[in-house]
C-alpha cells in the first residue's frame, strides 16, 4: 500500500484487548523493577520515529530518558511511513536488546541519517525494545 492509501486508525498484526494498555511512562516505571528477560505488555503511547524504507520498525520515546525499538513479530507487518506521530498501541513482548554496530548503522541509513554519523557508531548498545504482535496506530 503506498502511504496516501492507509487509512487510520491502522491495525496489523494480532487482535489484542487495547483497555489494559499502560502508558509508556508506567511502562518505564515497571522497567526499574523488571528483573526478568523479557515481559508481555500493551503499551500506549507516540510514535517518534518510522522506517522510511518500508515501515518495518518504529520508536517511541520511554519515561523521559529511553527510547523504546518497536519490531514486528516475524516480519509479518508493518506501519505507515507517514505514521510518526501518531499515537499507538502495541501488545507483544518488552526486553533489553544488545545492538550490534552493524545494525545500530542499518537502523540510521533507514531512518535517513547522513553517511558522515555512521562513523559516529563505534559500540554496541543496549536497548529497550518490543516485539509486537499486533499494533494499533491511531
């Protein structure tokens, strides 16, 4: 679908119960107890930023400090291009994520960063992610 053909709100991906979404501030308050590999949750919250490749990954900003890498379960589905934003909701499944350099590069040429910040990437990183099943964009 090209993005003048979406229509919102924008579902994909599993049906889940969109009442027991918690926000991504609550979401970040859980995360300081969290202990554990991995949690499900359904969380509500913005869209920072898209895949302009295709749709395949998007970010939401986490408490006030952490940004959250949002992925779709098997690469089943997708988001909209133009759906940064917007709010969302998402069920699936939170967890720390060790970024390799290579993908932290991919994820930037993705996002459309220019050639000379890719050889600001050095290190690996830890990150917030979710693997979401279903996803609601609003």
């Amino acid at each position: 679908k090209t993005t003048e053909e979406v229509e919102y709100p924008y579902m994909a991906g599993a049906e889940f119960d969109q009442s027991k979404a918690i926000s991504t501030d609550e979401l970040a308050q859980k995360l300081q107890s969290f202990e554990g590999d991995s949690m499900p949750a359904t969380v509500k919250g913005k869209i920072k930023e898209v895949c302009q490749k295709k749709g395949c990954w998007m970010r939401m900003q986490v408490g006030e400090n952490e940004e959250m890498m949002v992925r779709f379960k098997d690469y089943e589905f997708f988001v909209p291009m133009n759906s940064a934003e917007h709010n969302t909701t998402i069920d699936g499944m939170v967890y720390y994520d060790t970024i390799s350099v290579k993908q932290l590069k991919h994820y930037a040429q993705d996002a459309g960063a220019p050639a000379d910040s890719l050889d600001k990437i050095i290190e690996p990183k830890v990150t917030l992610a979710f693997q979401a099943s279903g996803v609601v964009v609003e």
